[in-house]
C-alpha cells in the first residue's frame, strides 16, 4: 500500500505526518517490484476479452494480431535463453510489435471512451472493467518503448508459462527520496537493517546522505556470544556451481547426527534441498532421524509446525524458510547454511545495478551483491536463538566466510555469535546439548 501511495500516486493511504515502516531492509525490493512493468500475450487477451464487446471489430483484429506477433517475437528470443536475459538494445521487431500494441490500445480506449450508449450499472461496470485492462496494456507497451539507459529491460523465458518483456528503474534511490523521504518524516525499523556491522549499504541505496539520516543499533535482547556458536567449515572446498560438494553432505549428515536432528538445513536453491534429502535418506536412520523436505507449493506455516512438535526431526527447506521460521526451544537447536546466498548472477537487473557501479569506478559486487548476501544471511542466522533460553549452532557450510575478503563483512552483518572454525569443538559442543536435551525426555 505504501509503494501504491508513494510511487504510483494513487492516494490509499489516510492523511498522516510520519511513516513508520517495519522490516525497512525490504524497502528497496518492495519498491522496485511496485514500479517493476511487465507485458504479456495473456494479459492482452485478458484486454481483449473485456474489451471485444465495447471496440470496432478491425481495431479488436489489430490487437489480437500485434499480440500475436509480440508472441512470436518473445518465444524466438527466448529460445536460446537459460533463463531472465536484459536485452540490449530490445530488437527491432519487438519494437514494432510494441509500437502496434499501444497504437491499437489507444484506439481502442478512444472507441470506449466515445461510447454513450451504456447506461445501466452492469454495462458501465463492464466498460470501466475493459478501459482499466487496455490502459494497463497501453501504459506497459508504452514504458517500454520509452526505456532509456536509466531503465533495465529483460525477457523471462516464463519456465512453462508465457514469456514476458519486463523494465525496472536502474535504481528506486531517487523515486523514494522524492516521493516518500522529501514529504514526511520516516522511520524504518528491521532486526537485519545493518550489513558488516554498519548502515552504510542501507542508506547508499536508499540514495540518502549521512546528513539526511538519524541511525541507531538497539542491539538484541539475547546473548548471542554466551547462547549460541557461529562455526564456519573453513576446510571445505567453496561451492562451485555443480551444486552441494559431496564433502559438504557428509558434513551436514555429521552436524545432524551430533544434534540428533533438531536442524534447520537452509539452501539457496531447490536443487540443493533435493540433493542434500537424497544423501540424507540413504546416509541416516529415519526412525532416529525424521527428515522433514519442503517443496514446491508446501504450506511453510504447516512444516514449520511438525518441525516443531517433532523434536528429533530435521527440516531442509529453502528462500521462504530463511525469514519469519521462528521455532523456540529445544526443537531446533541447530541452523545450518549450505553455502553465502549471493544473488543469482542471472539476475538481469541486479547485474544491471551491479554494472552501473563498476562503470562509475566502484564495485558492484562490494556494493550490490555483498549487503543482498549479509542481510539474507542474517535473516538465516536469525532462526536459531528465538528467546532467552535457547542454545545453538549456526554452521555456514561454506569456506569463503572464512577465507575470502569479504567474509568479515559478512561475517559482522550476523548475530555476535561465538565465533570458530574447529569441527572438533562444534561436534563436542552439539553431541554435549544433544545429551542434556535427551536426558530430559
């Protein structure tokens, strides 16, 4: 509703004098999805099925045959592509087809317009219902014509569905510095709003200087340093695109053992779940071991809750587990990270971003791909101490947190937990809570 009322200007919101906005980290991601445009054939036959009743029949045939063409235009680019793919420059046809689109669409909201002859609820209804989904068509087509080099176009294949074109902003930094920071004051709120130990990164891409903001860290209610362990497995080899290494399974499978299950195993690809489930049905006893596998579709709020009630279950899941998981006590004592959830480097427009700050001399990695990586991380990290009681593990499966430059940056966007590198103290260490767990029962 936010971005609504700030970034499209349409007043939803009641009159107030501040904003306070809670998970603030998500701002910037919220906002580019509002502002994101994106055009396909289903949503011109949506237009033109509202529409066929209100337009001449020759404008209706001009519609349906651009549509057609833009169709076939999308599916011969998307043939080649693995995936999300900017297109720059956006080819010639595409551009005639899209030029056709808004031509026809215009005509047709003329036509709609020039219509006097509905008077009764239901044909006014329906008209404004027709109108609203040809402008929508019209207004998308037209953005993407008018797309500058401020603007990241790309193609989505669709993976089974319709192909889209689609175009965002380069950046959100000046929409929301003009549309929501300049008129109101705002406060944003959030567990994970720092990266590396600062707000740097926050306030750089909100495009903010120090001078604009006010900053504080509240720190946590919990000891982390005292209630939980942040072990990294520095002697694994990094991660490599082929997927989960087979050293860092038969880590896991030991980590899970010496927890007698009670993890939570999070991955940055389905991919990744599937394969670790497969190691771990074949390398652990169920009956001691429940494994607890989320899938495409899964009711998290479901899983969430028989990972809970089932203390010696183990629960590998992915993106959606890695925020708002919150299981306290003894259910899960262990949160375990297969590898640094760098952004995919697919991404069209987040390599878009990224360029832009190489090109203007910086590091796109330092300054995009990093803090989009500290704070998902941090969100990961966060499931593990849910009160004041809780005791745990958080055990990063990949080397390079250790290792590599950035790690330390990364490394203070997380929880100030007790921080090694030694397998040994951390299997002691689980293996001792597991029994004092156990003991209980």
């Amino acid at each position: 509703m936010l971005a609504i009322d700030a970034l499209e200007g349409i007043p939803v919101l009641p009159e107030h004098s501040a904003v306070i906005i809670d998970e603030g980290h998500e701002l910037v991601d919220r906002a580019t999805a509002a502002v994101t445009s994106e055009l396909n054939v289903p949503m011109i036959e949506r237009a033109l099925s509202r529409g066929r009743k209100h337009i001449d029949s020759r404008t209706y045939e001009m519609l349906q045959q651009a549509g057609e063409d833009f169709d076939d235009c999308l599916r011969l680019a998307a043939e080649p592509l693995a995936g999300p793919t900017q297109l720059k420059p956006v080819g010639s046809d595409v551009t005639l087809a899209l030029t056709v689109i808004r031509d026809a669409c215009h005509q047709a909201i003329t036509e709609i317009n020039a219509d006097k002859e509905s008077k009764d609820p239901e044909s006014l209804a329906a008209k404004q219902h027709a109108r609203g989904a040809i402008e929508e068509v019209h207004d998308t087509a037209g953005a993407l014509l008018a797309g500058d080099d401020f603007d990241v176009i790309w193609l989505d294949p669709g993976e089974g569905r319709s192909p889209s074109l689609k175009l965002a902003p380069l950046s959100v930094a000046g929409l929301l510095r003009e549309a929501l920071f300049a008129k109101s004051p705002v406060v944003m709120t959030s567990a994970t709003l720092t990266v590396g130990g600062g707000f740097d990164s926050l306030v750089a891409s909100l495009g903010l200087s120090d001078e604009q903001v006010t900053t504080m860290d509240v720190g946590s209610p919990f000891d982390h340093a005292k209630q939980g362990i942040l072990y990294v497995a520095k002697d694994l080899p990094a991660p490599g695109r082929e997927g989960v290494a087979m050293e860092a399974l038969d880590e896991l499978a030991e980590l899970i053992e010496a927890a007698g299950g009670r993890t939570l195993a999070l991955f940055s690809s389905w991919r990744g779940v599937d394969r670790a489930a497969e190691y771990l049905r074949v390398r652990l006893d169920s009956r001691r071991f429940p494994l607890l596998v989320q899938k495409k579709g899964d009711s998290v709020g479901s899983l969430v809750q028989r990972f809970a009630d089932d203390h010696p279950s183990t629960l590998l899941g992915t993106v959606s587990l890695w925020q708002g998981v919150d299981v306290p006590g003894e259910s899960c004592i262990q949160v375990i990270i297969d590898r640094i959830p760098f952004p995919r480097p697919d991404d069209p427009l987040l390599s878009a971003r990224q360029r832009a700050v190489d090109e203007a001399g910086g590091s796109g990695f330092r300054a995009i791909s990093v803090p989009k990586a500290g704070l998902l991380l941090a969100q990961g990290a966060g499931r593990l101490i849910r009160g004041a009681s809780d005791r745990g593990v958080v055990s990063i499966l990949d080397s390079r947190l250790a290792t590599a430059g950035y790690g330390r940056a990364l490394r203070a966007s997380l929880p100030p937990f007790w921080y090694t590198t030694d397998r040994a103290t951390v299997l002691t260490s689980l293996t001792r809570l597991r029994d004092e767990l156990d003991s209980r029962d």
